[in-house]
C-alpha cells in the first residue's frame, strides 16, 4: 500500500474498534498496537466498548483535555489504566470470552517483556509502564508489586469499577490526575513547551510493550450511525514536507474522495507556490467541482466516503423538500430585499442620443457621419455591476447544521440568480494538509436547477480558513465584474492540524497550533490582504455556535449572527443590502 494511506495493522486496528462499539460511525481517539506494529487485539476491544458503554459527548472532551496538558502522553497511557477496568466490568456480562482474552493480554504482556533489551527496558516511560504491569499483575491473580507508596497510590485510585457512568468516570478521572499532577500534569502548558514534552514522550514510550496512540489520520466515516463525519485526528501535525511517494499517495486521496482538480498538475503547482507561503508553508491548495472519476477506487475508505457524501446529498435534499414552504419564502423575502436595494442604489449609465447635454467627443459623429446622436443622456441601470461568491465552511465543526447551511446556501443563491446577478459557490475544509475547495455553482450557471448541486455539500476534517481565503481569491480572478463580494457562512473558529511553521524573521522561534488566537489572526490577515485586492468581504454566523470576537477580528462590523432559519433572509438581506451600497456608492 502506498504510505499516507491507512496500513493493514490501521484497518484492522480500527475494525476491532468498530466491531467492539457496535458503531461504524466514528473514528476512535485512539488506537492500540503491540510493540511490533501490529494491532492489540484486547485493548482496541476495550477502546470500542468505552465508546459503547460511555456517552461520547462527556468522554470526548476528556480526551481533548488531557491532549492539551503537559504530560499528555504519562496521563494517555494512565487514563487507559483506569477505562480498562470500568469498561471491562461493563461489557463481562455480556461476553464471558472476554475475561480468557484478558488475561491472555496479560500474559502476553509479560512475555514480550522478556525478549526486551536493557536498552529498550530502560527507555520506557516508568510509570507508565509500572501501572501498567501492575494492572496485568492484579488481572493474573498476584499481588500488584508496586513499592513504591506514591505509585501503590495512583493505581489504587484509578481502579474504576463498571457500576460508574460516564459523568462519574470523567470526574474522578479529572479529579486523580489534579491530585496526583498538580504542579503542571494536568494544565494546560505554553505551546512551545508542549511540543518539546510530546517529542520526548513519543521517545520514551514507542518500546513500550503495547501502547495506546492518538489517531492521526482523518477518515470520512458514515451512516452505520446515520451521521456522516470526518472526525479530525491529533492537532499538533508539523506543516512538513514530506517525501515524494507519501505526497502521492496524499494526492491520490484527495482526487479519489472529493474529485477531479480544476486545474492541470503544472497550474496547481504555481498556485501552490504563489499561495502557500508564510504560514502556510509546505500546505496545499486543492480546486475541484467535485466530478469523481469514472474509475472505482481501490481504497475502500475513498469508497466509503464518496457513498457517505452521496447520502449526505439525499439528506440534504430531503431537508430542503420537507421544509420547502419556509425556504420558498425566504427566497422570495431575500430576492424582493435585494431588488429594492438595487433600485435605491441604480447606476447611472452614460448613453448616446439625440438630444440632451452636447457631447464634445462625439460632435465630430455629427459633422463626418451625419449621426444626431451626438447628446448624452443617462440611463438608470438596475442590472448589478458586480459578483458574488459564496464561501462555505465545510469542516467537521459543521457536522450538526450540514443539511440547513446546504439549505441557506440556496436560498442566497437563487436570490441573487432572480437579481440577475453572477454568483460563485464553494466550500472549504482542510484534510492531509490540502485545503479543499469544491466549487458547486459558477457564474455562468443562471438557472434555479443549477443550485441543486449546492446539496453536494458535506462537513469534515479541519478549517484552514487563512489559506482558504487565498484560494478563494484565485477563484474570484474570472468574476465578470470589477466589483467583487465574498460573502462566507462559517462559525468564525478558524483550525487546523497542521501548525504554523517557526518563522525567526518575526520572532517566531517555535511552530504554532493553527487555532484560537494564531488562526484567527491569520485568517484576519487573508481578509484585510483581500480588501487591499478590492474585494468586499462579510460573513454570517449561523446557528448558537460561531466564535463573534474571531469574527469582529476577521470582519469588523461586517457580519450577522443566525440563529434562528425563520430569521435568515431577513438578516441576510440587511447584511447583503449594506454591502451592496458600499459597491455602489465606493
């Protein structure tokens, strides 16, 4: 298989995962394998039956924590210690096999122990290991060996028992860890100090008999739960370059998963390296109108994503449908607050004709050609001088509202079509360092049926909204109109997982999270780059989510927030006539 592909050892990680849960429709936090590569068969059972027995809305931001906090690795490895009890009292009952699986994981443990160096013995990550074999000591029926009172202490408190819910587990999980890390374990550490702790963890516990990892890799998983998603992997990925057969091997994912690429391989390259420059270091650009190639894909993931995109396009047709009262409505409420907007600010247009103001310039008309039109009379031109593009936000953040943010997409859409006025539609996210963008309506598409391509929207992966503002910009070049608006659906919460690279010219001496305040400023940056390109840039923040500092900081006064689909054409429309009096009267 070629490499930035999932592995044997990956797939069959993860279906061990899936089966234990009982649900296909996730990518586990996690992942278990033994010290020579290959999948550990009980501890990737015990990851699925956490997921199966324990709410993953109170889990999941557990995990989170303890990803951001300066022993991530220690706590990982120390939070398994305690969910493999608690999940393995859950899911006994009902598996009786499970306990003969248990202690041959325990024994196995010990076995692999014994064909370790005293170099590899030593690199381990003590504690880690100390409990761990302890854990496999008490599961053996010994007595757990711990000397030392601290260590005798902490494994005592993370035997979590299976008559705990999930609420419960992750308040004493918190709790042990405050106890036993206070000084700097469990809070959250500068960024730089961070990376030095990851990178030296990662050391101390790759000989580790069996251990857990966080899952890196961004898998489009589907409707086996009938919620479509691509969960995001670790944060923290450097924005490096890879070797040239991985870069292919990402390459090949993209085309297969979101389509065909607008541009030959020579442009896309120039793009590349006119616009993924800075922060954006060694990231990719990627244009597509999302035709899929006629070739079936040999990797059963890209399969599987471009079914659980395929469903989500009936989903978000369905919603349309079912709601299609209130979507015509808003319609025709935006398209009449457009119109208007357009007759209070018409255009005066300089025209020939025979009588009116002389016009010196063409008095010669009059002389040589005997034309009488040689007056100036203006016309006003409610036909608008300008385009539109519409952005929408694409990542898994947007996993909730996919079918109504495909619905507001048309809504705008088709109102400006009324107007006769040129509009773009795209969405962006960000997966494998490539920021995706996928273009369902061009300017020349006019017609109400050509906005049913808008339902091929989908959420997944990350947002690099800064490097998707440069995109953008290259497919705002062919606009049929000087003046250009850029009108973006998002949840201003700009984050990706390949970090900003170090830059020492601005005093930047270590790599950055692209998130919080970095993304945002960043982002911010793009949008001020486009305004000086004579762009007029403004975003709708719909729905509770949305982050309205991030989107002041990106937008000044320029958005609106929605929360609620009856207020939407409304609201939009207050917003969009705004703009289209800057365009106007600028």
């Amino acid at each position: 298989m070629e490499q930035g592909q999932l592995t044997r050892p990956q797939r069959r990680a993860l279906n061990i995962i899936w089966t234990a849960a009982g649900d296909y429709s996730f990518t586990p936090a996690f992942t278990a394998f033994l010290e020579d590569g290959e999948p550990d068969l009980y501890m990737n059972a015990i990851i699925g039956y956490v997921r199966k027995w324990y709410d993953p809305a109170v889990m999941d931001p557990l995990f989170d924590q303890i990803s951001r906090s300066f022993f991530s690795e220690t706590l990982d490895g120390l939070l398994w210690v305690a969910l493999e009890n608690c999940a393995f009292e859950k899911e006994a009952p009902l598996r009786p096999v499970l306990a003969e699986l248990r202690a041959a994981h325990a024994r196995d443990f010990f076995d692999r122990e014994l064909t370790r160096s005293r170099q590899q013995w030593m690199a381990q990550n003590s504690l880690v290991y100390a409990l761990q074999a302890a854990r496999c000591r008490v599961i053996l029926g010994r007595d757990p060996g711990l000397v030392n009172p601290w260590e005798r202490s902490l494994f005592e408190a993370l035997q979590l028992d299976g008559s705990l819910t999930a609420e419960e587990v992750a308040a004493r999980i918190r709790h042990i860890f405050r106890r036993y890390f206070p000084a700097s374990g469990w809070k959250r550490s500068p960024a730089f100090v961070r990376e030095l702790r990851r990178k030296l963890n990662r050391f101390l516990i790759r000989k580790m008999p069996s251990r857990l990892v966080r899952t890196d890799t961004l898998l489009m998983i589907g409707p086996a739960g009938r919620e479509g998603i691509l969960a995001q992997g670790r944060k923290g990925l450097t924005a490096g370059r890879r070797d040239p057969a991985a870069q292919r091997a990402d390459r090949l994912y993209i085309e297969g998963c979101f389509g065909l690429p607008l541009y030959p391989d020579d442009v896309s390259a120039r793009i590349d390296q006119a616009l993924c420059t800075g922060a954006h270091e060694n990231c990719h650009l990627y244009f597509t109108a999302g035709q899929k190639s006629a070739v079936p894909p040999r990797d059963g993931v890209i399969g599987k994503v471009r079914r659980d995109a395929a469903w989500q396009m009936q989903k978000n047709r369905a919603h349309f449908q079912s709601r299609r009262l209130l979507y015509k409505n808003s319609i025709a409420r935006l398209t009449e607050q457009i119109r208007s907007s357009l007759l209070v600010h018409a255009q005066p247009v300089p025209l020939r004709s025979r009588s009116g103001a002389v016009c010196p310039s063409q008095v010669w008309r009059g002389l040589y050609l005997h034309d009488p039109r040689i007056f100036q009379d203006t016309l006003e031109e409610t036909d608008a001088d300008f385009s539109v593009d519409l952005m929408l936000d694409a990542s898994a953040s947007r996993l909730q509202d996919q079918e109504v943010i495909a619905a507001q997409g048309c809504v705008i859409a088709r109102s400006l079509q009324a107007c006769r006025i040129p509009v773009q539609v795209f969405s962006f996210l960000s997966v494998r360092g490539y920021t995706v963008l996928q273009r369902f309506l061009g300017y020349e598409d006019m017609q109400a049926e050509d906005t049913q391509r808008i339902f091929q929207y989908f959420a997944a992966g990350w947002n690099r909204d800064g490097l998707a503002l440069r995109g953008a910009w290259q497919l705002m070049k062919d606009a049929p109109a000087k003046n250009r608006l850029l009108i973006i659906l998002t949840d201003a919460s700009p984050n990706d997982d390949r970090r900003i690279p170090a830059d020492p010219g601005k005093r930047q001496f270590v790599s950055q999270d692209y998130s919080g305040k970095a993304g945002t400023d960043d982002t911010a940056r793009e949008a001020r780059a486009l305004r000086r390109q004579g762009i007029h840039l403004c975003g709708i923040l719909t729905g509770s989510s949305g982050d309205t500092h991030a989107a002041r900081e990106i937008f000044g006064n320029d958005f609106v927030r929605i929360e609620k689909m009856e207020r939407f054409a409304d609201a939009a429309g207050v917003l969009i006539r705004r703009q289209i009096e800057k365009l106007t009267m600028g």
